[in-house]
C-alpha cells in the first residue's frame, strides 16, 4: 500500500513513477527473448503435443490464432522456440541470430512477417507495453542550439536508465533499495544490465555536472513515454530488404552523422550528431525484431555489419556504441546461402547464426487449408463482375498437385503412400515408421535439396496456377474455376517456372498422378449424384468396413444379420451381411486368394480399432483404393456397370437418358455445391478416358 501511494506522489512520466510500476509488477522489465518467451509459452494450455511423420513434437497454439494463422511449419517452430527459450535463459542463442534457409514460396518470410504481427499485438497490451524515456528543457542545458528535447535513440528501457543514473552500479543499486526493491528483485533487475548508448550517456554526464550531483534536479530533465508500436515506422518489429549493390548502404541499417544536427550542436565530440534512427536497427533496439529479408543477397560490407551486430548487440560507429535488445530473424534462399557459403572468408557469420532449413509444407490437408489463403476470402467475379464459382473438387485437385511434387522418389514408398502417410493417413498396409525411415535417410543427406520437402512446386507457383484458371476463356464464360482446367494452367507453370529439365519431368509424372486422383474423385461424385444422396459413397465403405467386422462376430445369426452400434450416433444399427459384396469389393483391390483378402480385412478392422478411440468420425474415405473398389462395385450392381452409364450420360438422345442427366445434374448443384457449368464439365470428363487407369 506505502508503494501505491508513494507512485501517486511521483509524476506519472517521471522516471521514479516507471521504477515503482515494475516494482508491483505494473509495468515490465524484460528483453526481447524474454517477453517472447513469455508469449509462446505463457499459457501451458496453449501447448500441445503432436505426431507429425511419425515423431513427437509440439505444437504451439499462439501461431494458429487469427483469421489468416500459419499453417504447419511443425520443425521449424519448435526450433524458433527452443532458441528463444535458451536465449531468455541466457543460453548461448542471445548472441546469434535466427535464419531460415529454403526453397523460394515456402512460407519463410510469411512466417518472419506474422511472427511480428503477433510481438506487436503482444507488447500492445497494457501490462506488457515497453517504454523509453527522453531529455527535456535542453535549451537550460545548452550547446544543443533549437534541439530542446532528446529522446533515446535505441528506445533504451528507463530501468536501463535507472540502473546507470549514478556513475557506479553500487549507487544505482543503493538507490533502487531506497525506492523499495530487496536483494531478489535488484539481482533479477540487474540480470538484464547493459551500460547507456553513446548519446545518452553523453548527456546523463551533462546533466550530471549541470546539476551538480543533484539527482532530484537531474531528473527533472527526464520523462518517460511509450515506446511508438508502428508497423510503418518500422519499430518494435521493423524489415529491412536486401537492394542491389549500388543502393545499399551501412546507413540504411546503423544511421549516418546528420548534418541538420551539427547545425545545433556546439560540441563536435556529442554522439548524438549520429543520426541512429536513419537505420532500421535502432528503431527496434528496445526489445524489438529485426527482420533481415534474404540476407545473404546484401553485398560484403553489409553483412560483416550484421555480422558485428550479431556478435556483439551493439551498433558501432567510429568507435561510439549503443547496445541493442534485438531478435534478429533472417531468410535466404538455397541459392543465394550456397553461394554465400562458397566465399570461405565469410564463415564467422554461419558460426554467429542458428540455421533451420525450411522445407515446404508436405500435408496434403493442411495444404487444403494454404490453397484456401491462395484463392481468397472474398467472393470471385469474372471480368464482366458476374459472381464466379469455384468447383468443390478444385481445392483438392491444386493441393494433391503440388504436394505430390514436393514428395521424393523413394524405393520404400510411392508418391502416394507418402502423402497419405505425411497427412497421417491409411496408406494399405505400409506404416508411418517407413516414412519415417525415408526422411531419416533423405535428411542425413548434405545436399539441402535433396532433403524432404525441400523441392517442389512452392505457394507462389500455386498462386500462379491459380491466376493462369482465372483469366482462362473458357473460366470467364462459364463463370466457374472448373478443377479440371487447374491442371493445364500448372503444366504451363511446370514449363515457365521450372528450370531444371529433372525436375520438370518428375513434375509432370506427379501430375499424371494427381489427375488420377481427381478421377477417383469425380466418380465418387458421380455416383452420389446418381444416388441422389450426398454421402452415399461413403455409407457404401463403412458398411464394407462394418461388414468384415460384423462377419467373424459371435453372435451372427444364420440370417447374417449384425447389430452394432454406431460410432457416430450411438444408436445400435442391424447390418445385413453380404458376402457377394464383400469379395466384389476385394476382387476390384485385386485380392485373389483367400490369404489376401483375409489379411486385408485384418488391416481394415486394426485400422478401425485405432481411429474410432481418437477419430469417432473417421469414414475410411482417405483409402482412395477401398473408396473406388467400392464405387466401381456399386456402379455394377446397381446401374450395370459403369459403362451403361457412361453410355446413358453421353447418349441423351432419348427421353429417360436425358431425364437420368438432368436429375444427376440438379443433385450436384442442390446438394453437392456444383454449378451448373462445373457439373456438366465434370459429367462429360467422366464420359471420357482421360486419366482413367
């Protein structure tokens, strides 16, 4: 209580106000690692554990929040995270700074720019806003002409100011005793001690001798204000991006002497004729991110400048220092690094930095989630600004697409398989721990390239892809984004973007195999529309899945009938067993033998042992294999086979055939989310071979 109301004696401003508003906790004394760590790890419920490709990792909430959040980045995050923790710590992290090193269009500077996003919103809260303090009423000093007040130039904490108000620790220390702080808090305070910039220690010694050793009078000269949180002025998280040799400067980064102040003041000797905020670092020396954009592209001069910032957190001008409380996050591409690296003379920077290769995102789910950032929150139009639909399938088509040419060529496992088992699905009988086995192995390999995830088609060439559909003709009069068309608008981004002739080819295979995909796709489409029933593909599998469980159980009666409970509804559901099914089925998966079949099923019902306890909703619609076994039985049964109804669709000559397409055609506009052009389109792309196995 004596602590409150000695705060209500001092000034708001005053430096003494600041001091007891970190004594009660009010107010915060930390540097930058500190208060990130803080924002990651604050909240223990914001941190969950995970498997992603078959290891345990966490994953940590506070960068999935908001409407646009980042997406996947599971390696990459927990080695941002574990640096920031050893740098709050005091760990040897506080003295390097974080690059993230890959492909172009992977999401490096996506992440830099959101991790910001979320430090300004953090600090913007009250309790956790920064301060700095000021010079005022200079002009009773003098020697600093119409400069009347003098704010820190490195945004320098007051408590920094506090701990150098008097010319030893030991005073200063003695003097923070008096205001209230016992031995615990001066040691924590004093864990984050770093002596005064240039500048203002300059002018603490002025006021010193002006003053006469009064601190009372000296700090009358002194106010503490809030540190500007401003994403235009580049402060608390400011970027600076690498330009071409000729317009680069040491200044643009550290500042340069400033000619409009040597105008004011008299002594030639005052540091603060450098102007520091002409440099992107000063403005977020006080407990702020730097962010370097593809750092190694800057010429020599620039890097051993960051090289010296790193090393020692200090800005350096002929001979004058100011310390920094800086995070430094860097990017650079695999090119532009390899290049760098070339020059042996420069290896004291790698030696100063924590690097993390960043691959691209390899979860053909999560991509599902990306793509949607790629096309866009608001409603489309075409030229004529008529409403433009978006195929249901065009989503699923793109991500498999580009996922497929990020997954290496493996002999353990196929492009499939590896993208089922990377977005933690059922790949037959082939187990997570093979995947497991195929990145060890790709990333034991020195080649970055070549390590997983590191190749492929990145966001950009997506967003490229998606822009060639949108000013297609054929989008534009028919006023939908058909899925169809996405994948001649990304062999026409194969063929532009991508220079190496291996890779193109490799492209162009995992293209084959993602149209194949869509195929299965659309026929699972087809055969709902023809059922008139949104889900009636996937009633089909889980009854097959039901089935091979029902089969062996105990109390099957002679009438083959099941009662089992449903996972989903609780209610208990009887199941008519149908053997002729259940072998159709397995004889379109190309299960001969009883063997065969026999271990299948063994596989599909562990399957659904272990998904049902995590997963209640889990529908086996992920087997692609299973779900057109199925559809492709159906069609048989049902409609005699999948030629007739081919033939049915493609021949609307007569009255019931043209009746069948019309009702198919308003099943997938009213309850499937088709348009009419996309449906149509999709009903005659399932009339034709194309892409058929």
């Amino acid at each position: 209580m004596a602590k409150i109301q000695k705060i209500q004696k001092v000034a708001s401003n005053s430096l003494d106000a600041h001091i007891l508003c970190v004594l009660t906790g009010e107010r915060r004394f930390e540097n930058v690692f500190q208060s990130l760590s803080r924002m990651i790890l604050g909240k223990p419920e914001l941190i969950e554990k995970i498997n992603v490709n078959g290891r345990n990792t966490y994953d940590f909430k506070v960068f999935r929040e908001g409407k646009k959040h980042i997406i996947g980045m599971y390696d990459e995050i927990n080695s941002f995270v574990s640096y920031v923790k050893d740098a709050a710590e005091g760990g040897s992290s506080k003295e390097m700074a974080f690059i993230l090193i890959g492909e172009p269009g992977n999401g490096k500077t996506y992440f830099v720019d959101h991790l910001s996003y979320l430090y300004r919103n953090f600090i913007n809260i009250p309790e956790n806003k920064r301060f700095t303090f000021r010079f005022t009423n200079l002009d009773k000093l003098g020697g600093y002409g119409k400069i009347v007040n003098i704010e820190s130039q490195t945004y320098e904490d007051p408590m920094v100011l506090a701990m150098n108000l008097f010319e030893t620790k030991a005073e200063s220390k003695k003097y923070l005793g008096q205001m209230g702080y016992n031995d615990k808090q001066l040691e924590k305070v004093f864990e984050n001690y770093r002596p005064l910039g240039s500048c203002t220690y300059f002018i603490l010694s002025q006021l010193r001798e002006y003053a006469q050793g009064d601190i009372e009078k000296i700090k009358s000269f002194i106010e503490v204000v809030p540190v500007p949180i401003s994403e235009s002025r580049g402060t608390i998280a400011g970027k600076y991006a690498a330009k071409d040799k000729i317009t680069s400067s040491a200044a643009d980064l550290i500042g340069e002497e400033a000619i409009t102040r040597l105008l004011h003041i008299t002594d030639t000797d005052n540091p603060y004729r450098f102007d520091l905020r002409r440099g992107a670092l000063a403005r977020v020396a006080g407990g702020g991110i730097h962010f370097a954009d593809e750092i190694f592209k800057n010429k020599k001069d620039l890097v051993q400048v960051y090289l010296g910032v790193i090393q020692n957190r200090t800005i350096e001008i002929e001979g004058y220092k100011w310390p920094l409380d800086t995070l430094i996050v860097a990017t650079s591409n695999n090119s532009e690094f390899g290049r760098f690296l070339e020059e042996k003379e420069q290896a004291p920077i790698i030696d100063r930095c924590r690097l993390t290769y960043m691959s691209h995102n390899t979860n053909y789910r999560l991509q599902h989630e990306l793509t949607n950032y790629a096309i866009g929150g608001r409603d489309k139009t075409t030229f004529t600004n008529e409403k433009l639909h978006i195929d249901p399938n065009l989503n699923y088509a793109i991500s498999v697409a580009v996922i497929l040419t990020r997954m290496p060529q493996s002999d353990k496992l196929t492009p499939v398989e590896m993208m089922k088992l990377a977005a933690g699905e059922v790949a037959g009988e082939k187990s997570i721990k093979t995947l497991s086995e195929v990145i060890n192995d790709l990333n034991s390999d020195p080649d970055i390239t070549k390590r997983f995830g590191q190749k492929g088609l990145g966001h950009r060439n997506l967003g490229r892809s998606l822009q060639l559909l949108l000013e297609r003709s054929e989008t534009q009069e028919g006023k939908c984004m058909y899925a169809g068309d996405v994948f001649k608008a990304l062999e026409t981004v194969i063929l532009d973007y991508v220079q190496e002739p291996n890779d193109r080819i490799k492209y162009f295979n995992d293209l084959k195999i993602a149209k194949e995909l869509y195929r299965k796709n659309v026929m699972t489409t087809i055969f709902n529309a023809y059922m008139d029933e949104p889900n009636a593909i996937e009633r089909d599998v889980m009854n097959y899945v039901n089935m091979i469980i029902g089969i062996d159980a105990k109390n099957l009666g002679s009438d083959k009938i099941w009662t089992y409970r449903d996972q989903q509804t609780g209610k208990l559901v009887p199941l008519k067993i149908d053997e002729t099914f259940l072998n159709s089925v397995e004889e379109r998966l190309g299960l001969k033998n009883l063997e065969q079949k026999q271990s299948f099923r063994t596989t599909i019902a562990k399957i659904y042992g272990q998904k049902m306890l995590k997963e209640p909703n889990y529908n086996f619609m992920d087997n692609n294999d299973l779900v057109k076994a199925v559809t492709d039985v159906r069609l048989k049964s049902d409609i005699t086979g999948a030629g007739s109804l081919i033939g049915a669709l493609s021949n609307r000559t007569n009255e019931e055939n043209q009746k069948l397409y019309n009702r198919m055609t308003n099943t997938m506009v009213n309850k499937l989310s088709y348009c009419k052009t996309c449906a149509e389109k999709t009903i005659e792309y399932f009339c034709t071979h194309d892409d058929a196995n």
